[in-house]
C-alpha cells in the first residue's frame, strides 16, 4: 500500500514560487531605494554648487527616477502575479487513497474475449 510518504508518490515542490514571493518585497524596497539615489545625488549637487544648470540636472535626475521606480514596481507586479498562477496552478499536494490490489504478485490473464477482439 502507497502511502503519501513512499518514494515513488512525490509532490511537486513550490518552494521556487514561495521563495519569489517571499523576496519581492526586499526587491521592491531596493528598487525603490536605487531609484531615488538619482534625484537625491542632483539635488545635492545642486546645493553644493556642482554642475552647470541644477535645474536641468535635477529633472533629469527625476525622470531617471520615476523610470526605474516604474520598472521596478512593473518588474515585482508581474513577477508576484506569474508566482501566485504557478502556486495554483500546482496547486496543494492532495494524494488519493490508495488501495492495494488484490493480484498485484500475479495478475489475471487476459480474457478469452479481449485476446480474440484484439487478433481481428
């Protein structure tokens, strides 16, 4: 009898998805941290008096920023929605009863009526 701990009945593993998910998060604080180093490093520039125009430099910088906030925050939507159709896809691992056969050492040879259909 097969129970759900035999070798021979595995579940297929979602600890790839899981993982995904869990590191998103941190993914998104650092995309979100890496995008505002552009505007934060224009502005200081512009305080410190470096650079030619800081009004140029600074909008610039902001649109620099506002692109990879979205990229990132689009990067981690589609990657937490590809992760959760995967998961249910999977779905949970449910195994069925298993019954034991009642010929499982020597099975029952083919009917007369199955070995004549099949010769035709």
């Amino acid at each position: 009898m097969n129970s759900p701990a035999s070798p021979n009945r595995s579940a297929v593993s979602t600890a790839f998805e899981r993982g995904l998910l869990v590191r998103l998060p941190f993914v998104l604080a650092g995309g979100t941290l890496i995008a505002a180093l552009a505007p934060a490093l224009a502005r200081l520039m512009a305080w410190a008096g470096i650079g030619p125009d800081p009004t140029a430099s600074i909008t610039t910088a902001d649109i620099i920023g506002l692109s990879i906030l979205g990229l990132t925050f689009s990067s981690v939507t589609v990657l937490a929605i590809g992760a959760v159709i995967v998961l249910i896809m999977k779905g949970p691992a449910y195994f069925a009863d298993s019954y034991p056969l009642q010929d499982a050492e020597r099975p029952d040879p083919p009917s007369q009526a199955r070995a004549t259909t099949r010769g035709r």
